[in-house]
C-alpha cells in the first residue's frame, strides 16, 4: 500500500493493483491524516471489505481529518 496524499492511495498484490484518487478538498491541517488513513483502511479490511473499498475508506477517514485543525 502506498499513500500519495492529494493523489490517493494505492495498493498492490500478487495479481493486482488498485488506485483510488483522493477526494478534492481544501486541507486545513495534515496532521493525524496517516494514522486516519491507516485506521480506516484497517477496519474496512476486518469487516472483510475487498481492498478497493479498504483504500476507499482509508483516503474517507483522512480526507475527514484533514478538513479540521489538529489531529482528530
């Protein structure tokens, strides 16, 4: 898995590869936007989600911490 902030996200395996872009928004503040992305992406994949919607999930839960000032 690769994070390429404002470009997305991207995941890689044996047979596939996956690009989701990131949603187009005016960042207030990056901080905490990795450790959103990775905790979004890691519940999505414990649901049992296919990996497109984990990275979906994962660039949801960033894009939410990044509209905000610190880290939430």
């Amino acid at each position: 898995m690769v994070t390429l902030g404002k470009e997305g996200s991207k995941i890689y395996t044996k047979n596939k590869y996956f690009h989701c872009p990131a949603m187009k928004l005016k960042a207030i503040d990056t901080t905490g936007a990795g450790d959103s992305f990775a905790a979004g992406f890691i519940t999505a994949f414990f649901k049992k989600n296919n990996l497109k919607d984990c990275l979906k999930l994962g660039i949801q839960s960033a894009s939410n911490c990044i509209t905000k000032f610190g880290g939430f």
